[in-house]
C-alpha cells in the first residue's frame, strides 16, 4: 500500500512537472543587457564622423582600467528594442578597482 502510493504521488509530481514544461511563457518586461569585457571607448562629434581618440578597455595607453561595460535597458518585453533613433539605454562602467560607474545615454 505504500509503495502504491509513493507510485501515486511520484507520477503525478511528474505529471505536473511536464505540464510546467509544455506550457510557454508568455513575454514580458524585463531589463535586457549587453556586456563587453573587451574593448574600445572613441569620441565622435556627429553620426556622420568617424571616431578619434580611440583608447582600450584596459592596458592601453592611456589605460582607462576598465573591466567591462554594460549597457541595458527597461524594455516591454524581455529584449532589447531595436527600431528607431536615440533609444534609451543605460551605460554602466566596471572599473579593474571595483569601482562602478552609470549614466544614462541613447543608441542610434
């Protein structure tokens, strides 16, 4: 009798845990990221211009000890939103000292 319950019971946890499996999730608000653990910082005046002043992540010269940088933002859904121009996004800066840094800004 017991052994035919524990049967029971197992099958229907089973049961459920497919269910929970099968059934899809449905999207919704998240804060989706992007982190670059290498790379470079430029400046640029306008769209049109190429960037100068380009200088590495770290070890470069000048070194701007940066370990990595994040950008994200509040989205409805769990992805970024890609359409349009100057859509806003948060930058956030790890620095080799453990230090933090974050503005906000916009992708175009």
């Amino acid at each position: 009798m017991y052994q035919s319950r524990s049967l029971k019971v197992l099958t229907r946890v089973i049961g459920m845990l497919v269910v929970l499996l099968l059934t899809p999730v449905a999207a919704h608000a998240g804060v989706p990221t992007l982190t670059f653990t290498n790379g470079w910082v430029g400046e640029y005046s306008s769209a049109i211009n190429q960037p100068v002043n380009m200088y590495a992540f770290d070890n470069g010269t000048p070194d701007l000890n940066i370990k990595a940088v994040t950008i994200s933002q509040n989205s409805s859904t769990n992805q970024f939103e890609l359409q349009g121009n100057d859509i806003p996004v948060t930058v956030t800066v790890d620095f080799i000292n453990g230090s933090r840094q974050t503005v906000q800004g916009a992708v175009n």
